[in-house]
C-alpha cells in the first residue's frame, strides 16, 4: 500500500512553513502574484518547466498545454507554477542543439533544487528536450513526469505524405540531380511541417518520447498522440492530475528508472527503429540514474530485438498513422515478451498494467513479428583500430551490399572542406569511396551536430548512386539514412585515430562483423600520431569553453563529467 506524505513533509514547507522572516518575504511575495494562502498552503506546488518559446516551432502549443497541466494540477488539489526552460529549438539553434542539451539538464535540475517545488511536470520533445529534462529531473530526483509535445500532423505535397528530415534529404538529392524545379522545392518548404509538434518521421524526437514512454517517465500512451489532437489537450490535464498524487506518494524518477526500465527503453527504440541519437542520450540518462549503461548494451538487445514499426525513414508511415494503428501501447504489447513488464511507471502502475489490451489496428504499420522490416540488428556497436571506443550505424538505413566494404578514403578535414569540394567534379571519388569526415565530435565542431550523413558528391548522385559509406565523429538525424558510421569514439580533435587518416587509406566496414577497420599499418598509424598536433581549443571563454573542459565522448553519452552520477547534492539552506 503506497503510503501518503503529510503537507508538513513537502518539500515547498521549509520555504512555507517557517513563521520567521524569510516565510514573511516568502507570502508577501505570494500575495503579490495575486495568491492567497489558501491557493498554495499545505498544496503540493508543482513546477511546469515549459520548453516554449517564440523560436521552437516543435512547441508551439505549449502555452495552451501549460494550461491544461494546470488545471489538472489545480483539479487535483496543487499549485502550479509555471517556469520556462531553455527551448533548443532544433533547426534554429547553431551549431547543434547537443551543445545546449547539459545546459537544459543543469538548469532543470537548479530550477527544481533553488525553487519551494514539490514535483514537476517536464514539457518537451523537440529533439535534445527530452534527455534535457529527463537527465535534470533524475538528478534532481524529485516526483516528476514527462508531458511529450506529440507528434506533427503529416506533410503533404501534391496529395502526398511528406515526412519530416527524410522527405528533405530525398527531394534535396533530387533537385540536385535536377530533377526539381524551384517552384516545386518551396511547395514541399509550405507543406511538410503544417502543425505544431515534432518532427512526425522516426527522428530523434518520437524516438526519446517513446523511449520516455518506456521508461515509465509518461502516462501509457502519451508519446504517440498527435499535438494537434484533442486527446493530447486532455493527456496533458491527466498528467497534471498525476503529479500531485505523485508528489503525496512520494514516487520520483530514480525509484522507476532501473536497469530494467532502461533495458526496455532501448529494446523500444531499437523495435521502432529509432535514431542512433538514442544511444548518446540513453548512456547520459541512465549514468544520472546511477545505472552503468554502455553502448554495447544496444548491440546485444538488437540482436534479438525486431524493427517492426513501419516508419519512415526506415519504413513507410509516419507518427500520426502509428497513433491511429494503436501507437505506443500496441506496439509494446507486440513486443511484450522482450521486455520486463514489472517495470514501474510514473502512474503507480507496472508497464504490464499500462499495456494491458493494448490492440493493433493496423499490421501494416505496427508490424507482426514474422514480417519486421528487419528480424534484428536495426542497430550495429563498431569497434576496431578506427574506433577503439566504438562508433554505431543504423544497417536498416544502408544499402545492404555496403554493410560488407571495403574503399580508399576521401577525406574532409572538416564541414567546411566538405562543403567547398564534396561536389567539385574534380574531387577523385567514387561509389566504392568512402567519405571521411574529420572534426565533426563532441569537441571538434563543436556539439556533435548531424553532419554523418555526409552528401553524396553530385558526380555520383547524377549517376543514380544514393548510398555510400561515410564515417565520422558526427551524429545523424534520426530522420536520415544511408551506410553512415557514426560517433566514433575517441573523436579525431582529441587524437582518435579518425584524425590519422589520409586520403586513399584503405578502410573495411564489416557490419555482420562489427568492424571497423583502417589497413594502415600499426608502425604508420603511431608515425602519424607522433608527427599530430591538437588543435588549438575552441573557445576561450563562456558556456563554450566549460563545455570543452568537461564533455566526455560519445560512448560515454556526451553528458559532462561533473553531473554524471547520483552523488547527493545539498538543499538550499534557507536565511
Ligand atoms: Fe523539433 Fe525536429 S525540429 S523535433
């Protein structure tokens, strides 16, 4: 039997509860902002970190939905407080949203720790948002749930389902081709995004709501609702309604994210295909929960793990068909039996309760096991001498016969030298090439941003190639595709061997065999990293050089090294 907190328990009653002077400049400043005692005394309070703002698109309906999660706080017997968050607007902010994505932890986990808050509702899902807040929330470890932002409606083009991110990639490699004009191009631009929500492809954001889901972080079946549907309105309600409750049982984010709970998320988001993404981003969250994840963790769950969400860019359809063929909730209990279904949830309930009758509507969509777009390894750990801490690619993205290859390298120094010759017709490429792409890590670019699918040169592209291998140190859009190796670990600006490799060097991508290799002798490789110099530091001052003093790899989920952990943290003191 879960047992209650008295009002004397909470947490907002050391800021509340105190007759002295600081409790006198706590009310006074309470009843300025209009409020009684009786709106918030002896009432769990609880936090609405709202990721809106004016630039993230992804979020445009968070100010109507920071209203629904405030009735249901209200309803339930709270006093809610809203408090806006870093938005990381995904395609607007540069160089990477990942630069931003600690700096969203550090300050969910402050907001929550230096305010009278008694548990939080986390309003995100533009891509890094979710981590963000999920990482902060853990350290913080107070009640909190995660209310996702849902998905966009479909594009649409000429009658036309557009995809978000995979519908750009292809139709940019077309009208490079020439095969678009450009009135055509911005028809696509006016229809692919038409509604407020995330991208509504498999991306990295449908993939870290429902890897939240999974978690046990949301109510059963709130990642897969549209944004724009009235049951995402009322889910936001419910989950106000949840917290308050949450906050009286005292159930917080470290009592369900376990090791099991993790296990389960990544088995979902390797079943639905999600973005290699999800690998950085999972390792940081489950070391905040004091879980020991590492990325071969992935490996050895995709080995048994099916994709059978029939999805772009892996698949066919988009987020909104995958609501109405059942969504989330159906796709687990396809999916049951790989799963540890006594995983406890943010509503009390185990994920076996939130699953229960889950239905499929549609096989086409949700796939029966026997027909999966793939049987296993959507998702493939690297290692060998040119990733000695690994690299990871998405094989169900590639054209099979690169998962076996081998090609001289054609290499980039950095973005800015692939941008200037990667489609010069002179650059000595072809489709047996493999494309290297230098500087793009954690420190090298810095943030890690979603250069790995690096363009086909034009040459190529004219004559029909769409896939080659391409390698680098950089992440991928979840919406992308292609034999890309990504995050490989040590990056080249910190002296990983990515760095040591020339032009013509041969390189063997062996998937079956989680290889990747570069055939340069081990006397020529130690020759080249004597003659190596490190670059000169990005930054001298500011948030950019805290976070090149304390970013780890990709491997070890990008987080930095002083908020990995559960080590405790002080309660303000209160003068
Ligand atoms: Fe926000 Fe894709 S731009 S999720």
């Amino acid at each position: 039997m879960t047992t209650r907190r008295k009002p004397e328990e909470l947490r907002s009653h050391r800021w509340f509860g105190a007759s002295d002077m600081r409790g006198f400049g706590h009310h006074s400043r309470a009843a300025q902002m209009g409020y009684s005692r009786a709106d918030y005394e002896g009432r769990p309070i609880i936090a609405i970190v709202n990721t809106w703002s004016d630039i993230n698109a992804c979020h445009a309906h968070f100010r109507q939905r920071a209203e629904e999660v405030k009735r249901g706080v209200l309803q339930a017997g709270g006093f809610p407080l809203e408090m806006p968050a870093i938005a990381l607007a995904e395609v607007f902010q540069k160089p990477t949203t990942m630069l931003y994505r600690n700096l969203l932890a550090m300050e969910t986990e402050e907001l929550l720790r230096s305010y009278p808050v008694d548990g939080a509702v986390l309003m995100g899902g533009c891509d890094k948002t979710t981590p963000a807040l999920l990482m902060g929330a853990l350290s913080m470890n107070l009640p909190a749930i995660f209310m996702p932002a849902g998905p966009m409606l479909r594009g649409d083009w000429r009658g036309k389902y557009l995809g978000s991110g995979s519908d750009v990639w292809k139709y940019w490699a077309e009208k490079r081709a020439g095969n678009l004009t450009d009135a055509q191009w911005h028809a696509i631009e006016d229809g692919i995004a038409r509604s407020p929500g995330h991208c509504m492809t498999m991306g990295t954001a449908s993939t870290m709501t429902s890897a939240a889901e999974a978690l046990g972080f949301t109510l059963p079946g709130a990642a897969s609702i549209p944004a724009a549907d009235s049951r995402h309105g009322r889910m936001a309600a419910d989950t106000g309604r949840r917290i308050v409750d949450m906050v009286w049982e005292d159930l917080k984010p470290r009592d369900f994210v376990t090791a099991a709970a993790v296990d389960n998320a990544i088995t979902t988001v390797l079943a639905i295909g999600g973005s290699t993404n999800a690998v950085v981003h999972m390792v940081a969250l489950a070391r905040r929960a004091g879980v020991a994840l590492s990325i071969d963790r992935f490996d050895a769950l995709a080995r048994r793990t099916p994709l059978v969400a029939n999805i772009r860019p892996a698949g066919k359809y988009l987020m909104e068909d995958f609501y109405y063929a059942g969504g989330l909730r159906a796709l687990l209990g396809e999916i049951a039996d790989l799963l540890d279904l006594d995983a406890m949830t943010v509503n009390g309930k185990t994920l076996r309760d939130n699953i229960a009758g889950a239905e499929t509507f549609n096989h086409d969509v949700i796939l029966p096991r026997d027909k999966a777009l793939v049987a296993q390894d959507s998702l493939a750990v690297l290692r060998g001498n040119l990733a000695p801490d690994g690299a990871v690619i998405k094989p169900a993205a590639a054209e099979p016969h690169l998962w076996r290859h081998t090609g001289p390298a054609v290499v980039f120094a950095d973005y800015n030298d692939l941008a200037a010759r990667i489609d010069d017709p002179a650059l000595p490429v072809t489709k047996d090439s493999v494309l290297v792409l230098q500087n793009a890590g954690p420190q090298g670019a810095p943030g890690m941003p979603e250069w790995g699918q690096l363009p086909i040169p034009k040459k190529l592209l004219a004559g029909g190639v769409r896939d080659m291998v391409r390698i680098s140190d950089a992440r991928m859009s979840g919406t992308s595709y292609g034999a890309c190796v990504l995050h490989v670990a040590p990056e080249s600006f910190v002296g990983g061997p990515l760095a040591f490799v020339r032009d013509g060097d041969l390189i063997e991508l062996d998937v079956p065999g989680r290889k990747l290799e570069l055939k340069v002798s081990d006397g020529e490789l130690a020759r080249r990293r004597a003659e190596w110099k490190r670059p000169a530091p990005r930054f001298e001052r500011g948030f950019g050089a805290l976070y090149q003093q304390h970013i780890t790899q990709a491997d070890q989920g990008c987080d930095f090294d002083f908020l990995e952990g559960t080590a405790p943290t002080p309660e303000p003191e209160i003068h």
